[in-house]
C-alpha cells in the first residue's frame, strides 16, 4: 500500500513537472555564421540565406522565418527557388542538389527537405564533366538547367530530380556549332552562367567561362546565335525587353550584345570599363533595369581599380548622372533587385557579416533598417544583460532616444514581405542589453522572434580616445573618384580594448543603468529625454588597500574627460566609479531604491554611493598567492612560471597522497567497513551527488569577486531586518555586511556605512558562482522597487530567512541569522560538472494560471540545464542545451526571468531556449501556395520519351500542376465526384491527397 502510494504521488509529480518544465530551442536570433549563397523568390516574397555549415534559412515579413540543415556537413553554394511554387533547390560543394518546400502542417508551414540529387557522368568520366558551377530554375517550374566545370549542361525534371538524358547539351555539340577560328585548340572551359529569355521561355543563353555565349533552342536542340567574346566571362543579364544581352569580365568590363536569334556576333555594340584603363578587378554580377525616369539603373559588384581600391567590396549603382560605388566593409557574397511592376525598389545586398538593404526609389538611396538579420556582432560581444516585462513608460523613452539615431534610414517599409505572421502578440516588453568591445551597450526588443535594434548607447565620449577622430576616415569626400558611400553596420575594430564592456544592470523602475569595462570603469547613468552638456564625475577606489608586495602589470586606466561633454538623448553618465588597479570588472549590481551600485574585479569589491558620489566601501580579497591576479588580461606578460609551478605542485601532491594511502590503506580498512553502510545509506537517500575534490587555496585568482548581492534580512538577529551586501569570491569565500541607511529626509547629507557582519568560507574553496536570500515562505526577495510598482508582493519578514550558496560543486542552505548549514544537494563532480550560470526564475503553469514555482536555472560546463526546485533544493529537470566543447557558447548564456535564456552559437547569432511550459517565442509563420500560372503563361515544355516507351507518372510533380489538372476536370463534374475532388484539393494544400475507398 506504502508502496502504490509513493507511485502514485511520483506520477502526480511528474504530471506537475510536465505543466511547469518543457525544454525547447525555439528561435535563432541575429545573423547567420559564414552565409556562402543568396535566393530570391519574387512569387512568394521570401529571401534565403544559406551558409558554410549547411544551414538553409528562408526569411519573409518581419516575424516569417524558417530554417532547414542539410545532412552533410558541406557549403551551400547555390539556393534557387523553383518559379511561382514553394519549393526551392539547394546546390553543396559535395556537388549535390537538394529540393526544399514549405508544406503546410496544423495551420503553419514547415520547411522540409523532400529529395536530394547528385549528376552521374559516364564510367571513367573526371569529376569535371558533372561538377555543377550553373543553375537554372527553369521558368515552367518543371525543369532544373546543370551547366558544369566540363562544359556539358544537363537537364532535369523537377521536384522528382530526373534526368532528361535526351535533353542534355554536350560540350561537342556547342563547339560544333561555332566558327573553327574561334574555337582553335582551346577548350570552352566551364559554364559560368545560364539565362532565360524573359519573353521567351525556350531560348536559354548558355555562357562559358572563356567567354563564348551561346543562343540555345530548347525545343530545336540546336544554337541559334553565337556571342564571341575573347575575355573570360563572369556574369550575364538578360535585358526584360528580350532584345539584348549584358556580359561582364574578368576585366573589370561590361558589354552590350543584341539578341537576333540567329548568326554569330564577334564583336559587341558597346563595351565599357567604368573605373577607367588601369587594370581593374573582375565585374562578378550585372543588372540593368528600366527606372521610371526613362534611364535604366545599372547595378554591378566588382570592378574596381587594382591597385588602388582592390581590396574594396563595392557594388556600383547608376542611373543617369548619379553614381554610387556602395563600400561595404566584409566581403560580397551576392545580391538581388527587388522590382515593383518592374522597376526597382530595393537593392538586397548579403556580405559575409550582413545584410545591407538600399532604397532604390527614394532620393540619395538611404539604406532601409533592416528589423531582422541585424549584425549583432558589428563590434565583438562581449556580455549580455536580460531585463523582463519593461514598463510602457520606459519602453516609449528607450524608443524615442533609438528613432532620433535613425534619421538616415530610409523611411520607406521592409521590402520583403512573404508569408503571414501568425504568432502572438508578445505578453510582455523584453529588453536585452549586449556589451561590446567597442564600448557601445546595445538595446534589443528581445519580445518576439525578431530581435529588433532599439537603441545604442556608446561610453567611448567619456574618455580620451582616437573614436572622434576615425568616425569618418572612411568617408569619401565630394569628388573623389571612385565616389565611395561606406555602408552597413559591421565594424570590428575598436579604437582601444579598454573601452570594452564587461557587466551592464539595467533598473528598469528607475531608468538608471551601470555600465562597467575593461579596465575597471564603473559608468552610473541616467535616462534623459533631451541632450545635456555635463562633465562627468570620477572617483578613485583602490581596491589594494594599501596592501605591499603587489605591483599592477596590466593596462593604464581610460582618461576621463575634464571639460564638459556634449550628450545626445537616452542613458547619459553623470559618475565614474574608477577602481585602481584597473582590471575587468568581474560583478556587478545595483540597488535603485538604495542609490548604491557594489563592483567587484580580480582584487576585491566595492560599494558606491551614487546619490552622494562617494564610496562606501572597499574591501580586498587579493590573496597572497594571487600574483596572476596582478597580469591583467591585456598584459603582454603572463606568468607561464606561475602555472607550471602550479601543475608540478598538483602533481606531487597526489603522489605524496598516493603513498601515504598505501602505507595507511592496512590500518584504515577496519575504519572503512564501518563507514561502508552509513555511506550506501547516503547514496540511496542522494545517488546523484558525489565527492567534491578540494581546492587548494593556492590556486589563482582566489580572490576574484564572482557574485554580488543585495539583501534586506536577518544579519544581527531574528527579529531586525536590515540592510545588507553580499560578496562571493572565486576562492570559496562569502562576505557579508550590514549597511546602515539614513533616513528619506537625510539621506542627501547623512553618509550610508557598511559594517562587517558575517563570513562563511566553503570547505571545498569551489569558486561562489551566485547568492540568494529567501524569505519566510522560501520565495526570493523581490527585485528592488519591484514591491513599490505593486508588481510584486512583499517578501514575508515573520518566517526565518535562509541564505542559498551555489557554489560551481553545490549548493548549500545556510540558515539566517546564525549562518549554520541546513541542507545541501551536490553536483557530479567526479564526471567533471561544474555550474557556470546561474539565475532566479519563475516557472508558471501551461494549465492553471494561477499557479507557478521558483526555481534556479543552472547551466553546467557539461552544456546541460537544470532547473532546481526552490526552497527545498532539489533537482527538477536536466536537459542537455549546449555542446560541452562550446566554451564561448556556455560563457555567453543568460537567463530570463520567466525559464528563458539565450547563448550565442557563432559570433553573430543568439540561441534562444525555453524551459518552461507557459512561456514560449517561437515562429509561427504560414506561406500559402501561389496560384498556379495559365498554360500559355508557364509554356510548359514537351517531355521528350524513347519511341514506345510509357510517359512516366511522378507522384512529386508540383502543387500548382496538381490543382490545375483538377480545376480542369472539376468543370465537367457534379455531386459526389465534384464533392471528392474538392477533398483531393483541399488535402493538396496541405501536402497530401484525400483517396477514396481503393483508390
């Protein structure tokens, strides 16, 4: 009965676990690691983005996104959408093709891969003969064109990927074609590009890298015009009108070519080379279009001057007497023109590190901001802060202070516009808050599944620095030729390291943020809605205390500026808190309703008064054996004898441990028999925990201040709250102090004290990675001014206080005030688990509104997430996130306050992930199959069969193709058949057909 019962009340545990705890990655937030290929489908309105490591991503309206991965790890070097349908091909450097669609499933569409193709030359062919270096997706949507390194194209069926061998164009059967004299003994070389005729579908334009194009019938089987260009061809445009064709070189020419349909042409009509007669780079990809003005744009990449400008990405737009050479700082992998009846709207640029988006209708061609697929990485990240359920208030500030940085853009709308946006409205505004290498704090609507720039804060005006003076060292002045327009967003280069930041803490009540860097800059700031000219405020705290014997090897502190500072609308400092020696700073919090904000860094912590601008308090925790702790992360110096001595000191301490077990191991074994029962008794009671190994405290950087923690509880006795600050060292040590407060009236003039109150130092010496107070019912405290907006309840002060101690081994509940052990739960430490973040959060139910649980999130350097239950200490769920060998990965993660967290997976993108049950951002997208085009619209080509053989039936031919066939019949029926086929066509829409019986 004991037993049914226990059964019983572990299923209902796991059916609340359930409601409560759901493990999900939802959204990849930012831009794609290494993009190698760009699509566009101006039937659906959906851009994709394919990249080095095999991911395909497909983006439409802000909130449309899908994303697919290849199998093989191999580079997407082509992505091409299949005309007026909702499947697309996907070309690897494996040399194999790839078909994707969107098929509709529960009201959202998914992207799914459906087929996958690799061209097969004849035995003892070289790999030249079939190695792909062109595509074309044929405008019936039925055929796939497969131009080769050897010459040869090959045609194939689409989506059964079937290859048309009677279809296919030899090499020999071009060269027999074209005039001996200029064929010589020279080979075409491989096919460069393929083109269809915009007004007719079969003629296709075959060109070679040598630079032969040839006018190809594909219903004749035969050339019609030959194009003898002698240098090496790189791209070709195919005017609308049909009448002429554009080649660009190796050169850095362009030429003009008139379509006859018939003859050879052995020289163009016009050629041009636009950045003059000294050598100039290859012209990679050309388009001209017809403007409303009557003068076309011409748009191209390349092209530049050699010697002088070869190491520019440009991509040069003309039009008329107006012309532009766009400069974009990482290299061009490709771009499309978006049309409107034609005419261009927007110019859609990918480069390795963005996507640039220029507005081709207004005047000057502003570049449009872009609300997804933002560069997150512009300047390298360098921390994250999460901030959850911002006020209205806060919110419209943070906004208008970003709008008045945005003047530039252009104010024309996202021009990609595909698919539908079915998620949700946001329950709650989410801020989160990046730190970069340059100094900027960057502000992101972290609400949806777009992560929407918002703000930019930069800290570089504080200090001297050489910022002012690069801002536009790039920028071409009026007449200079090239006329260069620097472009885009991304910029690794800081002007210098120091500036760096390193902790941001955001009070989303007040409007005060701190900001602190590199080298040891504390920035308090304020939310002003006008500029302000102000000189800001320093302070000096030396974190040594005087201390003999240490001397700073690392970088000099920022100078700060003494005259008056000139500060643009949003977060303006108005103090500086500089710790001496300079180092990173290493923690950092702020108390709003208490006007202090504690630091800490590799020597100690500190408590600063900002309301009165003066510190509190310094403490230093610099151990004596910490001379590493005296390097700084910028010295070119590092102690290379100190880790040595350390690892030989390692050693010889477990050899001298293994001797005196095995003189010792004869008189302990009586002793251990003992023990050997209360030892099985523990780990039935704990199976997971294991022995913690002991660190020695002559391990480096003992005296790193991991955690800070503000508290109001039980310090002196149980019955007077007070104040208090809460430290946590990387050597296992917990420092706490009483702060003493004035009162409202005299807090401007009374000083604020911080007297010792407690110490606890860990057994283990593990490093202190996080602190928490709970309070009577076992819930921790609420935020500051969290209880004083009526969004919280107030912490319960009649029940005992408990102090939680998460360790990177354990985490320990110590009783308040008296500071004495009360439970424990242990991490594997024997499998190597350490806790590297840590955070508070509140997981509510998917089924009861009403009900919900705190808990701890853990993030181990295994890459698993925990959840541990809250006030009892004990492990809920554990799920494995991250790979164990992403360190930067496990060093980037933080956590929300409602079971949410985001890590970044390459230098540019965020993973978001869920752990809870309620709270879930995830795209919900829908993209509707277009309506398929009229036979004399598609043209749809003769499919050629061997006399007597069968027409083949595929079951993979295309929606469009399927509901055509069925309109068609759908005429001449009625009743019960006409009620069957409008069953086969609604199941068609979502990726299946209805059968009847037997059928």
């Amino acid at each position: 009965m004991k037993r049914f019962r226990r059964h019983g009340h572990e299923s209902q545990r796991d059916k609340l676990k359930q409601e409560l705890y759901q493990f999900n990655k939802t959204v990849e937030h930012g831009f794609p690691h290494q993009p190698s290929a760009l699509g566009y489908s101006p039937t659906l309105q959906l851009l994709a983005i394919g990249t080095r490591s095999g991911a395909i991503k497909l983006y439409g309206s802000p909130g449309v996104e899908f994303m697919g991965l290849h199998d093989e790890n191999a580079t997407v070097t082509q992505v091409h959408f299949l005309p007026h349908q909702v499947e697309l091909v996907t070309l690897l450097d494996d040399n194999s093709l790839h078909m994707w669609t969107l098929r509709a499933h529960q009201g959202v569409s998914e992207l799914l891969e459906i087929g996958r193709f690799a061209l097969t030359g004849p035995p003892g062919a070289p790999p030249s003969v079939t190695r792909v270096t062109a595509v074309l997706a044929h405008s019936s949507g039925e055929l796939l064109l497969l131009g080769t390194e050897g010459g040869h194209v090959f045609v194939v069926e689409v989506p059964c990927f079937r290859e048309l061998e009677e279809r296919n164009i030899s090499v020999e059967e071009v060269q027999s074609s074209v005039p001996e004299e200029y064929i010589g003994r020279r080979s075409l070389e491989s096919v460069e590009a393929l083109q269809e005729n915009p007004l007719n579908p079969r003629q296709v334009l075959l060109g070679y890298s040598r630079g032969l194009m040839v006018l190809w019938d594909l219903d004749g089987k035969c050339a019609t015009q030959h194009f003898l260009c002698t240098q090496q061809l790189e791209s070709v445009w195919w005017m609308p009108d049909g009448g002429q064709v554009i080649s660009s070189h190796s050169d850095g020419s362009f030429c003009h070519w008139t379509v006859t349909g018939e003859g050879s042409q052995q020289e163009p009509d016009k050629q041009e080379t636009p950045y003059g007669t000294f050598p100039c780079k290859a012209i990679s990809k050309i388009v001209q279009l017809p403007s409303t003005e009557g003068t076309p744009f011409l748009l191209f990449s390349g092209g530049m001057p050699r010697a002088s400008y070869g190491d520019r990405h440009c991509i040069s737009i003309i039009n008329g007497k107006t012309h532009v050479a766009l400069d974009f700082t990482s290299r061009i992998i490709d771009f499309f023109v978006i049309r409107d009846e034609g005419v261009p709207k927007a110019l859609v640029v990918l480069v390795e590190e963005e996507l640039v988006v220029v507005d081709l209708q207004s005047e000057g061609w502003p570049v449009i901001q872009t609300p997804y697929l933002v560069p997150l990485h512009c300047s390298a990240i360098t921390c994250s802060h999460h901030v959850s359920c911002i006020p209205l208030k806060l919110w419209e500030r943070v906004l208008a202070a970003g709008a008045l940085q945005n003047t530039h853009y252009s104010g024309k709308p996202w021009p990609v516009t595909g698919g539908q946006n079915l998620a949700p409205d946001p329950p709650q505004r989410d801020l989160l808050l990046t730190g970069h290498e340059d100094g900027t704090v960057r502000f992101w609507d972290a609400s949806g599944v777009c992560l929407h720039p918002m703000y930019k804060l930069s800290t570089a005006g504080v200090f001297h620095t050489d910022a002012d003076f690069n801002d536009n060292m790039n920028q071409g002045a009026e007449g200079d030729w090239p006329p260069f327009r620097k472009v885009g967003n991304f910029d690794p280069y800081s002007d210098d390291p120091r500036l760096g930041i390193q902790k941001i803490h955001l009070c989303k009540y007040s409007g005060y943020l701190a900001v602190a860097g590199t080298a040891g800059q504390i920035l308090m700031m304020e939310l002003n809605d006008e500029p302000a000219e102000q000189v800001v405020e320093a302070s000096l705290v030396d974190l040594l205390q005087g201390q003999e014997g240490f001397r700073w090897k690392g970088h000099a502190r920022l100078e700060v500026h003494e005259d008056p500072v000139l500060f643009p609308p949003g977060f303006q400092p108005f103090s500086l808190v500089q710790c001496q020696p300079p180092a990173g700073v290493t923690a950092l919090t702020l108390h709003s309703e208490w006007k202090l904000v504690a630091f800490g860094t590799s020597h100690g912590f500190g408590l600063y008064d900002y309301l009165q601008r003066s510190p509190v308090l310094v403490r230093c925790t610099l151990n004596p054996s910490d001379q590493l702790a005296m390097e700084g992360p910028l010295s070119r110096v590092k102690s290379i004898k100190k880790s040595l001595r350390q690892s030989f000191r390692r050693i010889r301490r477990s050899r001298v441990s293994v001797r005196k077990n095995r003189a010792n191991n004869a008189a302990k074994l009586q002793e251990a028999n003992a023990r050997l029962d209360a030892e099985l008794q523990e780990m039935e009671l704990a199976p997971v925990q294991r022995k913690i190994e002991a660190r020695s405290s002559d391990d480096s950087f003992t005296g790193l201040v991991r955690t800070l923690y503000f508290a109001d509880s039980f310090l002196s006795d149980a019955t007077h709250s007070t104040p208090s600050l809460w430290a946590g060292t990387n050597g296992g040590s917990v420092f706490a102090y009483i702060l003493r407060l004035p009162t409202v009236e005299h807090r401007t003039e009374d000083p604020v004290t911080a007297h010792p109150a407690k110490e606890i130092q860990l057994m283990h010496r593990a490093p202190v990675v996080g602190l928490v107070v709970l309070d009577g019912r076992g819930a921790p405290l609420p935020e500051p001014l969290e209880v004083a907006h009526d969004l919280s309840r107030s912490p319960d002060m009649q029940g005992s206080h408990h102090l939680l101690v998460i360790s990177e081994e354990q985490f320990k509940l110590f009783t308040l005030p008296k500071v004495s052990a009360k439970m424990k739960l242990k991490l594997t430490a024997t499998e190597g688990s350490r806790v590297r973040r840590v955070g508070v959060a509140w997981f509510g139910s998917s089924r009861v509104d009403e009900y919900g649980e705190s808990g701890l999130v853990v993030l181990t350097n295994q890459g698993d997430l925990l959840v541990v239950s809250l006030p009892g200490v004990k492990m809920q769920v554990q799920h494995p996130c991250i790979r164990r060998e992403d360190v930067s990965g496990i060093a980037s993660c933080v956590f929300t306050k409602h079971g949410q967290g985001f890590y970044l997976i390459s230098p540019s993108e965020f993973e978001r992930f869920s752990l809870s049950a309620r709270w879930l951002v995830e795209p919900k997208c829908l993209v509707e199959v277009p309506p398929p085009l009229s036979a004399s619209a598609r043209a749809p080509l003769p499919r050629s069969q061997p006399d007597g053989a069968p027409t083949e039936h595929s079951d993979h031919r295309s929606v469009g193709d399927a509901v055509e066939v069925l309109q068609e019949i759908q005429k001449s029926l009625e009743g019960d058949q006409m009620t069957y086929l409008e069953n086969n066509m609604k199941g068609l829409s979502t990726g299946g057909m209805v059968m009847s019986n037997g059928e």
